[in-house]
C-alpha cells in the first residue's frame, strides 16, 4: 500500500515538474514574441517622433521644434497605442512634462538603467522586460533607454539659448530635463501591454 502511495505521489510530482517546464518554456518564447514587437513598435514611434523634431529644426530651429514636440509628442504615442491596443509613452527621471513622470516600475527600471551604464553597457543595448501580475491580470512591461544624441542638446543640454529656455519655463513650468550631456540616459520608452 505505502509503495504505491509513493508511486503515485511521485507520478504526479513528476506531472507537476514537467508542466511547469513547459509553461516556462512556454512565457519564455511569448516573453521574446512580446520583446521583438516591443522594439518594433518603439522604433515606429520613435522614427515618427525624430522625423517630426528634425522638420521642426529645420523650420525654424530649437523653438520650433521644441513647438513640435509640444503639440505633437502626445497625440503620436496615443496615435500608436490606440493602433497597437496597448499603452507607449517615454518616461524619466528626469521629465520634461509631468504627464511623463515615471510610475514606481520604471522609477526602479531607470535606476538599474543608470546603474547599467556606469558598469560600461553600452546605452543602445540596454533595456528591460517583465510580466507581472497586477489585480489579477497578467501585464508585460518593457522598457528601451533612449540616449541623449547631438539633438538633444539644444532644448536639454546645459548651454540652452536664452530664448528656448524661456519657452521651456513657458510650456513646461516643472521642467527637470535639463543639463543633460552626451551619451546620458535622457529616459526611456515605455510600454504596457495586458496579456492573456
């Protein structure tokens, strides 16, 4: 009797172990599924952005551009989240606008960004990705620092032209992205996605 109670108890251990090693493989390969749409849907989001940003420079320099990224920053993510059902922003530690002020997950995320660079990893290669349960529903998180580029400079720098600070102080009264240098993490793009 006790040995075919340990032949039982040890079939289903064994049933348990093998279905957890299948589910693992199974959010390992939809975590890399989730990753690879990530990027690319930063990319879009990003490419539209800068094309945006460099117009906007050569129209009329910082001011104008910085005008761009004011009207027109906002309405692109929600134009790509509203197309892809899930939620892209950038986020960081140092925002410009409040709406972009990171949540406590990319707070910490960002931290570790930093702390990833200072260990010599190269910026392009950093980022981040996690499914977490939240009230019960299962939500994957990605993150992509975004470097600070030549561009950048101009509006988030520290020699920034008298009057493109004071349409900083103008647009953005609780302004933190300043002094910025290059090959700073300036922030990161964001993603939030529920999953089934």
């Amino acid at each position: 009797m006790r040995l075919h109670i340990k032949k039982v108890l040890m079939k289903h251990l064994l049933t348990v172990l093998f279905s957890l090693l299948i589910t693992t493989s199974v959010y390992a390969v939809d975590e890399e599924r989730l990753i690879q749409e990530s990027q690319l849907a930063i990319k879009s989001f990003a490419g539209q952005l800068k094309s945006e940003l460099m117009a906007g420079m050569q129209k009329g320099g910082p001011l104008h551009a910085m005008t761009v990224c004011h009207d027109l920053a906002e309405d692109i993510a929600r134009d790509h989240s509203q197309k892809l059902g899930w939620e892209i922003s950038r986020t960081s530690l140092k925002p410009r606008n409040t709406k972009n002020s990171p949540d406590s997950w990319e707070a910490a995320v960002l931290n570790t960004f930093e702390q990833r660079k200072a260990a010599g990893e190269p910026i392009d290669n950093i980022d981040h990705a996690e499914i977490n349960s939240i009230n019960g529903e299962s939500q994957f998180r990605y993150m992509k620092a975004i470097p600070t580029q030549p561009l950048c400079l101009s509006c988030h720098g520290d020699n920034i032209a008298a009057d493109v600070s004071e349409k900083i102080d103008h647009l953005y009264p609780n302004d933190k992205a300043r002094g910025f240098k290059l090959g700073d993490i300036r922030g990161a793009f964001s993603i939030k996605r529920t999953i089934e």
